[in-house]
C-alpha cells in the first residue's frame, strides 16, 4: 500500500449524484417504474440478438436429441468434448457472484454492494446453464435422473463412488442455494419496488415477491442474520462445487488429470473466471443503466487487483503440474507434457498461457488497472483463456495417454460451437430479461454502505 | 371386412360426431380381425425336429471358397439362420481357424444388394424364361458343336463342376472353357514348367523348417494357404520350438510375412532376382552379381544360414516374381533338399490364367462368340485392361452373367442371373493341397438363386439333376463298394472327403535355369498386389471387410498408394496427399501413403478397388487399378509417372500413432531368444506382486482370463472380424471412421519399437482389469465386476456418460455415438436381411450406449450350461472365444486361471509373460507374451559395426 493518503471510501466507491438515499433508489428503480421515460433501445437490439442465439441454442438441442450425441465432435478416444469445457466454464463463470456475495461479505468488503445483485443474477444463470451441458451431452440424456437415488421397482441406486454423482449432488445444491440467497438479498428491494411502483400491477407484482417486507427493525434483524448464516454456508459451498467438478478429472487414472492440485486449483480458476465475467457484466451494467454514480473506475480496479492475484496462482498451478509431471517420472505424464507444448493442440495451449497467465500481468499497472476499456478487454481475453484452459484439460488427456495406438486429435464440428456460442445467447437473453424485472444494484446494500462511509 | 365396405363415404364435410364415432368402431373391428389366421391350412410346430433345440446354436461343416479353393468351415446356425463361421479342426486349410474372408462370409450371405431375381437389360424375368431362351441358343450351337460356345469362371476345383464341364465340353467340342484368377499364381506354375517340365503345385513344409527365405513370397499373408503357413510358422515360433524358425525376408512393399521375420530386406522388385543370384552364388561358391553392400552382406548371411541348415531350409518365391525366378527357387531348394512337396495342381485349367484371357479376347475379336457364359467370375472389372474385354463382352449377341451381385460383367450381359451363395448351396471343393470336401447348405435360398452347377445343367440340356444329386453322383463313382450313405453322412459330418489329398508327385531333379542379372527400372515402377480385405475385389461390397483394417496402414475404406519415405523427399509428396499416376492412357488418382520399409523407385497398390456395380458398400470407395495392368506384366508395371496435386484428405484410420519412442518400448516388449535365455523379462512381468493398498479379491469360482501371444500375432485380423460377426459390432462406414470412431471391440494396434526392424502387432480386447478404473467412474453403476473376474457393462443401465472410457487407460469401450445398430445404419446395412445375421445370444446395441468386450460372456455361459447338465465345472478349453477360434496361429489362449493344470496358467508362468500398463495397478486379465525373435548374431554384428 502506497503512503500518499488514500480519498474517503466514500469517494472511492460512489460518485456525487449518487451519495443519498433517494438517488439511488430513483437511479436504480427507474428503469423498472418509469418505463415510458426510460429509452429501451440498446435493450431492445441485444435483446433481439440473445434471443436469435437462444432460438439457435433451441434448434441445437432439438437436433442433437433427436439425432445423438454423434453430432458433435467426439471420438473413440476423446469420448469427452466442447460441451464439458463448456460445462465447466459455466460452473466456474458460476462461482463469482456467490464468491462476490459471501465471500466479501464476510470479509468486510463493502464496494461489493453495487455490484454483488448482477453478480449473483450471473451465477444462478451461469449455474443454470452449465447444468443444462452434461445432460446435453450424455448418450442417452433423457435417462439422466437416474443418478438420482429415486425409489424404482429394480432397487438400483447411484454409484457413490463416481465422482460425476457427487458432481451432480454439488451442481443442484450450488443451483437450490443460489435461487434462495439470491432472492432473499432482493426482498429489501422489491419492497422498495412495491412502495414507489405508481401503476396496479407492478406494485402487486412487486408486493407478492416482496413476502410482505416492512422494513422493520425485526425484519432486518431476522434478515441480517439469516444472510450472514448463509454467507457463511457459501464459502464453504462454492469452494466444495468447483473442487468437485476438479474431481471430475482428479478421481481417475488418466495422465494430466490424476492430480492432487485440481480441486483448489479448479477453484482458483473458477473464481478468476467469474471475476473476469462480472468486470464485463458491470461494464455494460454500468452503461446500459447509467449507473455510474454507484459504480466507479475503482471497483474495476480492486477487481483487477483481484484477477492478478488469482492468475498468478493459475500460473504456479501449471507450474506445479509441469513439475508433478515430471517428477511422477509416468512416461505418459511427461510424454503427455511434451504433447501440451509441441503436440497437435499447441496453439491453443500456447494463447492459454498467454490470456492466463502472462496478458493480466498488465494489471501491475495502475494505469490500466483504472481505465475500464483495459480492465474489460482484458476480462474478456481471461475468459477465453480459461475456456481454452477447460478444453485443454479435457482434450490433451484424452488425446495422449497411455497407449500411442489410440492417440487421436479432436476437430470440433458445427454443432459444437453453435451450442457453445449460443448458449452465450441464451445466457444474455436470460440476464435481459432479468434486468427488466428485477433492481441490478442492491439498493439497500449501496444505501447501507453510503450511510456507513459518510459516518465514518 | 365386408361391414367396413358398407359404410358411407365420409366426405370431410360429411363428418359429424356420430359419423367420427361409426368410423372408429369399424377401425377398431378392422384391427381386431386382421390378427386372424391365415385361410390356408397351417400345420402346428408340435414334434421337433430331432436335435433342433430352439435357440440353441448347431454347427454344420461346410466348405468356403477362395480364389477357387476350399476353406472347411463349420458354420453356426441358430434357428435356421448362419450367423457365425469357424474353422473346421479336420480340414487342412482350415485346422479349426478362419481368415477374414471366411469370417465375413455370413455377412455376404446377407448382403441387402445381392442379386434376388434373374434379369435382362430392362426386365426382370423368370428362371422358365431364361430356360426358354437358352434351351434356343443351346440349339443353334449344338448345329455348329458348340462353336460359338465359351464359359468363363473363376478357378474351379469342385470335381462336380469339373465333371460338368468337362461333360458339356464333350457334347460340344468346339466349345472352349477358360477359367481364370485375377490374383494369379501363373508365374509359380509357369516356374515348375521351367524346373521340372510339368505344371505342379510346390507345397512347402514350414513346420519342418528352420530358416525360410522369402523372396517376396507372402505365406502369411491373405490367400487361400494363409491358415495352414501361418499354423505352421507359430508351431516353430513358440519359446519350446526346438529349432525356432528364424525368417528372412527381401520383398519391395511390406507384407506379413516381413512383419513376421527376423530380417527384412526392403528390395526394389527387379533386384530381387539379383539377390536371389547372390545367394545362389554365396552358396555355391561362384561370383556374385554386383550388388549394394547391405544388400550383398544381407544375401551371404542368409546363403550362410540356409546352407547350414540343409534339410530344414526353404526358399519361397512369391507370385508376383518372375517363372524364372521361380524356377531358380525350385533349384536352391532341391541343392538344400528342402521341405516342399509338390503335387498337381487342383483345378483343371491346363492353360494358365493369362493365357485363358488372351484366348478369350481373340476369340471375341474374331467374332466366334456367340454364346458366352461368365459363371462368378467378374472379367469386365478384373482383367487387365489390355485386352479390352470390358467393351468386347457386350457385343455378344447372348450373354449370360451368373454372380452373387448384378456386378459391371452383368451390366454387359443379356442375362444377369443371382447365383446362390455358398451356404445356400451343395457343391464340393478342394483345398489348396487337393483334398476335397463337400459344400453343404445351411439355408433355402434368401432370394430366386441358383448355383453354377443348375445353370450348367440347363446348358447341358437333359432334365438335370439337383446339385446336391450330382455331387452325390461324383462321390459316388469314385467309391466302389461300401455304404455310400453312411460314407457320405460321415463326409458331411467330417466336413473332409478322407484320404483325399493330392497325391506327392516324385519330381527328380529341377533344372537349374539360366537367369540374368536384371537392371533396376529407372523410372517409377508400379507394383500391385491382393487386398487384405477385399482380395481381388471380390468383397468389395462385404461392410465388415471394407471396415477391416489393412494391417500396417490401419487404413479402412479404401487404400493409398504406397511411397517410400526417400521416393516422397525426391517427388516433393506429403503423406496423404491425393497424387495422379499414370502409365499410358491409364491413371489412378489416390492419396499417397508414405511409408518406412516401402524400397525405393517402387510405389504399391492394392487391387480390388474402384469398383463402380458392386452395391452400396463398395461402390467408388478405394480406385481400381486393373486398368494399368497388362498381360505381359501383371504385378509390375515399369516407368509410370506421378504427379502430386498438393490436396490433402482426411484418410479413415483406425489407428494414427505407429511409433513407440523410448520408454514406450515398455508397451510392447520385444526379446531376443539369447536374451530370454540369459533371464531377461519384460518390464511389466512382475505386475501381480506389486504393493496396493486394497484387500485382494478372492475369485472363488472361475477366474476367466486371456493370454496373447504377440510371438504368433501375424497381423491377419481374423480375430477382429470373427468378434464383428460373433458380437454383433455394427459397421459405421468411413464417415464416423474419418471422425475417430470405430466400434471394433477387438483392435490390432500395430506399433514400430525399433525403426529397424519390422513392426509388431498386439490384439487389444477389453483387459477385464481386476482393478477397473471403468467402474468406480460410472454413476450409474453400469460397468460392473463379476464373481468371476469379467467387468461387465450393463447396456441397460447405461446412459452414456462415457466416464469409463475416459478412465479407461487401454480405450478399449466403444460408444455408440449414433445408432450405428438402431435405426441409423451406415447405407443399407438397416434391412432386414442383415439383421438376420445378428447372434441371438448378444444384445444388439441402442444409441448413446456404451460397449466392449465380453469375453464372450455368452459362449462361458453356454459352457456352464453343459457343465450344469452333468454336474461337472466347466473343463479347461470348454469356452472359447470367437477371437480365439478364429486365429489361424492359436496366439490367443482363453480359460480358468483358478485351475492349476490350465493352459492359461501355464502360459501366465512363462518368463516373458507380462501385463499391458501392469505398473498401474489395474490387475488386467488380459496378459501378453512378449514377442520372440531369433535374429542371427551375425547380421547384428553387422549392424553394430
């Protein structure tokens, strides 16, 4: 930490227009009440785009159930494709909003309050999504309640050992958690809705969802509690999700994947995603609701600092795995990181290290870590580079392992992409549809922390 | 039915509720009555027929043709349906195995595209029609005594049919007969014309050798004698063989042969005859011909070695090498007083296959065929192109084509005629060393068939007597006295006509021929050769053969044309590029494939490609080659020129990676015999006894198990196509190929662990791991352990999440990535008829489901119900495999590793036993013997200097 003195907290994180209660109620709510005033047209045009791509997500899984799971790129030995480095980038993508919520809840973080409401909307649809890719991509997906241990006349229940049954246990759960701390965080703020809503529906509308909130002391009390219990349930959650999805590839035999570092590594990862996710996200949030009074250069730039330190433990996770490799002694480890740097996916390894690894030491510098248009490009380079990092994972094992006679190289089709670059569309579609019902920012939380600053 | 005609015609406008309601009844009074008998009398199933169990598998010896001669087979029918071929233990070119074309018989059966009824160019007419029109043209010829008169076929060996023909030729003497194959063996009859002055089959004696050269012969290669070499060979390959066969091989492409030996000399094929010299001279003590210094060092070692194994040394010349050369062989042989035998040849062809089709086309040209006969053979597609006959066939005024497929010779016939297959049909064969046995028919005709022997009856004009009559009527001339009845039941039983091999003919001594140094070809020469899979294009329309892979490319679904490595440098050709060769007005456009051991200034292709009427398999796959061969020289064709087009294909391979650098050696050990001898194992021998920390599993029953043989894997693929058609593995055509896939649950993985030497092959099936990593992943428990030791996939439960094969570190699962057996089969291998070869006793596979080997779980449990019927466990080498009974060199042993006194356990005692990947821990029941090879110290000495 430097020694110049640092600007009031209050500065670092709101700008004037936003510092009273009232506007931020009226900065937030506005959109959602006074429509006709409020020009749509950005909204419309993304809008338009999400759901052609959401269309295009729909056609995909028409054609891949009715068709087979052939369709994508898949083969013999990389049995394993695009849909679960998507499925993994998803869950990861997942991970953030809660880190956000709890996480720097618990650590007194108070500048998450404006962004923590869309981070959590990004987690529940993240989470949502990748739920959706390892249905998709088993053989026979409408058989896929049968890891569930439902009562069945063969008395056959799921196989505990597999670590795709506990995967299944933690994707549900992180999904159930999600909705219920999502939704008990915006209670406060429908209220809010409720009380300035000028018209019949949205003030039933929002009444109905707001559980009859009061905003009285006992309220807050009870709700306080209950939010700083579940934070705490959180942490413990999402760092069990991610390390269970690393499990998905640690709990087996296979060269690259048999690793004791994959669950905090995955973790790490999950969350350097998800952060690179929620600086876009709060981009265009920050745009699209003009809501730069609550949102300032300096969120962005503690959540650089954030995704810096998070890629230098990507890097000394490869490091570590290169190491592991070689000190194994495994012939198929070692061939298999000789086949990551030379071998027919090189390229894609190679601008993995790149986005991961090297791209975000440019955080080192105030300067860029200040300008949004740095932070964000940067952001977006990070989650391709952790897209790439989860395809890598999946097609380097499989394509080297053991026996040389099997090795093979995956082409991805049509399909793949299509389902990979729609669901993006789906996500965005989702995330509008939201931002047109629901406040983007906790009002309460953003009134809260202006309140604690300004009486420091 | 006559109550539905009654109702009004409901017109749309017309229909209210009640009329909708009356409509339904009927359409339920409709459905209920269509489940009626049928108004024929129908006869009830009551009394079996004796010993028909229903769905209990029975065996019926039977005979296979290839290239003319007999394969015995025992087929398995289930309920009337073959489904599965084996060998036949009694039948010398069988001794209980199959090759690949036997296996992929059944599928031919039930090829969807065969011929089903007899045609003309426009129509499809009656077998009376076809009488009528050919009973009239009998007339015309019998006017001019057959003048006008030619049959053509195949080789013939089955006596019946011999005795027919030889019968028409009689009744028509100026009629003339040619037979031909298009993978000739002209050039080895031709030779013992030379050596001996009489025209005779030379039978080697392998089992009785010590050292074989070969001089681009292929004995374990595909052909009609692969089983009974490649028998032979192993029982001289085993660690007990006393003295263990050391193979030497000079050849100008790879074949299995030279995968097979201990030295291989990669020779361009007009040096051969040079080497062949050397070693002549080496031997006799006279000047050599001038030679490179590896190549003269490689022939004194083998002159060496042979002369010092007088006695038990062969020479072998393959068929694709000069008469001289041949001729020359013979010589060295009788110098060496070798192990061969000679006898006359089997098939009544006098004349020698080019010369039969050089007749035929003069014969054309000057007009004197009026009346031709082309009984299973396919001149249009498989001549050589020199002779024109693909246009001259059609301008017969009265052609008849009688063929398994309406093939491009019946596109140029008036007559297109199906033929039945082999097990529709009665005939005899004999095999390549002349003993003969019966062709029995497991099935009526699927379609309106007949055999080459009703369609030479009808040529013959009497009232003609079924096949299965006159076969009896040549069997029975040839006996006198006894029972023929009871002789003739035992034959079929036997599957072997007793005591019918060909006679050993004394030859005395061969002349030694004069051969000449020969100069290499400057240019680029073109060799050909018979297809692994395909043959001589014969099968090109057979699924399982067009999936089977070459066995050093592991190419399926077509070929390349083979470079050397050095000939692609020179060229500037990059593996798999699509290049242009051409000879005169013939040209071939294929991917190159450039590969290590191909001799330089020679590229190679197989035959049997580029067909354009053989069905939905085969049509356009691979390019045909015939077009560039010529009379003169049907194997070699000097000074062809080759052109790259710089366009690069995805080649459908089932495997991509060849080389095993390093510590990968350790994935497929190979020992010296002197390091055996000096104690040395394979790296991963001693896997049982490694530390885990699990409690070991105690199988109290059957502890089932494999141990393979990499010495005796020759590299044939029998195993993986006896599996296909045992297992019922769908075919995914060369689409899902090119994409990684395939659903072989058996695969030969060929690997290079010393670019050196030759290759090595090792047969993958599943490992049954004790310790599976496939089935802790499963989430579903679907891939579960047996109290006996299998690792079972439970198709039922599975819902494709393929962690198993993920986990799997030999990948030996199988997904169904489409319904490759359920509904989205690869072109027409959806219909009916092929899903009459299907084994009952195996599921048939869904979408999205995950597969692999079973040890053949179906044949154990066969076994045990035999063994529950007389309280009795289950006797060592009760279960064999489909794998298994189909190797023709016994490298696959299966069986009860829990009992002291098995074959497998002794084999698992061996000291170059080992475990594929046993350091992992898994614990596979599935264990190999390291290979063995015998290289002669003085070529090593050689090599380090």
């Amino acid at each position: 930490m430097s020694l110049q003195a640092e600007p009031p907290e209050i500065e670092r994180w709101t700008e004037p227009p936003g510092r009273s209660y009232l506007a931020i109620s009226e900065l937030v709510a506005a959109p959602l009440l006074e429509r006709r005033q409020w020009r749509w047209r950005a909204w419309w045009i993304a809008f338009g785009i999400a759901s052609g791509l959401t269309l295009i997500m729909a056609i995909c899984m028409s054609w891949l159930f009715a068709t087979g799971v052939g369709i994508f790129g898949n083969n013999t030995t990389i049995v394993w494709g695009l849909p679960i480095a998507d499925y993994v980038w998803w869950i990861g993508i997942g991970n953030a909003g809660t880190l956000i919520s709890s996480m720097l809840l618990l650590m007194r973080q108070r500048w998450r309050a404006s962004i923590n409401r869309f981070a959590e909307a990004m987690t529940l649809f993240a989470a949502t999504i990748a739920g959706l890719f390892p249905i998709m991509h088993l053989g026979r997906p409408e058989y896929f309640y049968w890891l569930l241990p439902y009562p069945n006349t063969m008395v056959v229940w799921p196989q505990w050992r597999s670590a795709l049954i506990w995967d299944f246990w933690a994707i549900s759960s992180y999904i159930l958690f999600s909705i219920l701390f999502w939704y008990v965080g915006l209670i406060p703020d429908l209220a809010t809705l409720r009380d300035r809503a000028k018209t019949a529906f949205p003030r039933s509308f929002y009444g109905a969802l707001a559980l009859g909130w009061r905003g009285s002391a006992r309220h807050w009390y009870f709700y306080e509690h209950y939010h700083l219990t579940m934070a705490c349930l959180a942490v413990p959650l999402v760092v069990s999700l991610h390390s269970v999805v690393g499990m998905d590839f640690a709990a087996s035999l296979m060269p690259g994947w048999q690793e004791s570092i994959f669950p905090p590594y995955f973790v790490v990862g999950a969350m350097y995603s998800g952060f690179a996710m929620v600086v876009l996200l709060t981009a265009l949030v920050r745009w699209g609701f003009n809501l730069q009074p609550l949102i300032t250069a300096e969120h962005f730039n503690v959540m650089a600092k954030i995704m810096l330190a998070a890629s230098i433990i990507m890097g000394l996770s490869y490091l570590t795995e290169w190491f592991a490799a070689w000190y194994h002694g495994e012939r198929a480890e070692r061939w298999l990181v000789g086949f990551e740097f030379t071998g027919g996916y090189a390229p894609v390894y190679w601008c993995m290290l790149l986005f991961n690894c090297i791209v975000p030491q440019l955080f080192w510098f105030v300067r860029i870590r200040c300008s949004i248009v740095a932070v964000v490009v940067i952001a977006i380079l990070i989650n391709v580079g952790m897209w790439l990092e989860r395809i890598e994972i999946v097609w380097n094992t499989l394509s080297h392992d053991f026996l040389p006679s099997m090795w093979r190289i995956f082409i991805p089709t049509f399909w793949d992409w299509a389902l990979l670059f729609s669901s993006l569309g789906f996500f965005g579609f989702l995330y509008l549809l939201l931002a047109r019902i629901f406040p983007m920012v906790s009002m309460h939380e953003t009134r809260r922390l202006i309140y604690e600053e300004s009486h420091q | 039915m006559s109550q539905v005609k009654q109702h009004p015609p409901a017109s749309p406008s017309a229909l209210n509720r009640r009329a909708a309601l009356k409509l339904l009844g009927s359409g339920l009074a409709l459905t209920l009555s269509s489940c009626g008998r049928p108004h024929e009398e129908i006869v009830p199933y009551v009394e079996m027929p004796e010993g028909l169990v229903p769905g209990v598998p029975m065996k019926f010896a039977t005979t296979l043709a290839l290239a003319g001669y007999g394969r015995g087979a025992l087929a398995i029918s289930v309920d009337g349906r073959p489904i599965k071929i084996e060998g036949n233990p009694r039948h010398p070119a069988s001794l209980g195995a199959t090759d690949v074309f036997a296996e992929a018989e059944i599928m031919s059966l039930y090829d969807p595209d065969r011929a089903k009824a007899p045609r003309t160019k426009d129509d499809v007419v009656t077998w009376d029609a076809f009488a009528q029109a050919l009973f009239a043209q009998m007339q015309q010829e019998k006017a001019r005594h057959g003048a006008g008169l030619r049959i053509v076929t195949g080789r013939i060996t089955s006596p019946t049919l011999l005795r027919q023909i030889n019968a028409l030729l009689t009744q028509y003497p100026e009629a003339r007969w040619y037979s031909y194959e298009p993978i000739s063996d002209d050039a080895a009859f031709d030779g013992s014309m030379l050596a001996y002055g009489r025209r005779l089959a030379a039978l080697p004696r392998l089992a009785d050798a010590a050292v074989v050269l070969s001089l681009d012969a292929d004995p374990l290669g595909a052909g009609p004698r692969q089983i009974a070499d490649a028998r032979a060979f192993s029982q001289r390959r085993t660690r007990q063989a006393q003295p263990f066969l050391r193979l030497y091989t000079v050849e100008p492409e790879w074949t299995l042969t030279g995968a097979n030996s201990d030295h291989r000399l990669a020779l361009h094929p007009d040096l051969i005859r040079n080497f062949a010299l050397a070693v002549t001279a080496q031997m006799q003590g006279e000047n050599a011909p001038d030679l490179p210094d590896p190549v003269a060092h490689f022939a004194k070692i083998c002159a060496d070695d042979l002369k010092a194994n007088k006695s038990k040394a062969l020479v072998l010349v393959g068929r694709r090498q000069p008469p001289e050369l041949h001729a020359l062989g013979h010589w060295l042989n009788a110098q060496l007083n070798a192990p061969v035998d000679f006898i006359a040849p089997a098939d009544g062809n006098p004349l020698g296959d080019a010369q039969a089709l050089q007749t035929l086309s003069r014969d054309l040209d000057d007009g004197r065929v009026e009346t031709l006969a082309i009984v299973g053979a396919n001149p249009v597609y498989d001549t050589p192109a020199d002779l024109g006959l693909a246009h001259k066939i059609g301008k017969v005024a009265f052609s008849v084509h009688l063929g398994l497929h309406e093939n491009e010779t019946a596109d140029q016939c008036s007559w297109r005629l199906p033929m039945s297959h082999t097990l529709e049909s009665w005939s005899d064969l004999r095999a390549f060393d002349g003993t003969a046995s019966i062709v029995q028919p497991l099935i009526l005709p699927l379609y309106d068939s007949r055999q080459a022997h009703d369609l030479l009856g009808l040529m013959a004009g009497t009232i003609a007597p079924s096949a299965y009559d006159l076969v009896r009527q040549t069997w029975q001339a040839q006996r006198s006295g006894g029972d023929f009845d009871t002789w003739w039941k035992q034959t079929l039983h036997d599957g072997v006509v007793a005591n019918s091999a060909a006679a050993r003919v004394a030859t005395g001594a061969p002349k030694r021929p004069d051969v000449k140094p020969a100069q290499a070809a400057r240019g680029l020469s073109l060799l050909l050769g018979a297809d692994p899979s395909v043959w001589d294009g014969r099968f090109a329309n057979n699924a399982w053969l067009q999936e089977c892979p070459h066995p050093f490319t592991k190419e399926v679904w077509g070929h390349g044309i083979y470079l050397s490595p050095g000939d692609a440098r020179r060229l500037n050709i990059a593996d798999r590029e699509t290049i242009e060769v051409w000879h005169d007005s013939a040209s071939l456009r294929a991917p190159a494939r450039v590969r290590e051991g191909q001799a330089d200034g020679v590229i190679a292709v197989e035959l049997g490609y580029g067909r354009t009427r053989a069905g939905a398999i085969g049509n356009g796959i691979g390019v045909n080659a015939y077009p560039l061969r010529t009379t003169a020289s049907p194997w070699l064709i000097s000074d062809v020129s080759l052109r790259g087009t710089g366009e690069i294909r995805n080649v459908p391979l089932l495997q991509h990676n060849f080389d095993l650098e390093g510590d990968g050696k350790d994935l497929y050990p190979v020992l010296t015999l002197a390091e055996l001898a000096q104690g040395k194992q394979p790296p991963d021998h001693d896997y049982e006894n490694r530390p885990t920390l699990y409690a070991k599993v105690n199988y109290d029953s059957y502890a089932w198990a494999m141990v393979i043989d990499t010495s005796l894997c020759i590299g044939c693929n029998a195993c993986v196509v006896a599996c296909q058609a045992e297992n019922n593995v769908p075919v995914i055509g060369p689409e899902e190929v090119a994409m990684g896939r395939d659903m072989h649950w058996l695969r030969v993985d060929r690997y290079v662990p010393d670019p050196e030497r030759p290759p090595g092959f090792q047969p993958v099936p599943c490992m049954h791991c004790e310790q599976a990593p496939c089935e802790p992943v499963c989430p579903v428990a679907a891939s579960v352990h047996d109290g006996e030791g299998l690792n079972a996939q439970v198709y039922n439960r599975c819902i494709g999440t393929r962690f198993c094969q993920s986990n799997c570190p030999y990948k030996v699962r199988r997904f169904n990535w489409f319904g490759y057996a359920d509904g989205q089969e690869y072109a027409d291998l959806g219909a009916d008829s092929v899903r009459a070869s299907h084994n009952p006793d195996v599921t048939v596979r869904g979408r999205g489901v995950m597969e692999k080997c079973t040890y053949c779980i179906q044949r154990i449990n066969r076994a045990r119900h035999h063994a529950e019927i007389v309280d009795q466990p289950i006797p060592d080498g009760a279960v064999v495999t489909a794998c298994q009974a189909a190797c023709p060199t016994r490298a696959i042993t299966f069986g009860n590793r829990n009992s002291k006194a098995s074959a497998i356990t002794a084999l698992r005692r061996e000291p170059h036993h080992y475990a594929l990947l046993g350091h992992l821990g898994t614990r596979p029941r599935t264990t190999y013997l390291a290979r063995l090879r015998n290289p002669n110290p003085a070529m090593q000495e050689k090599a380090q200097a």
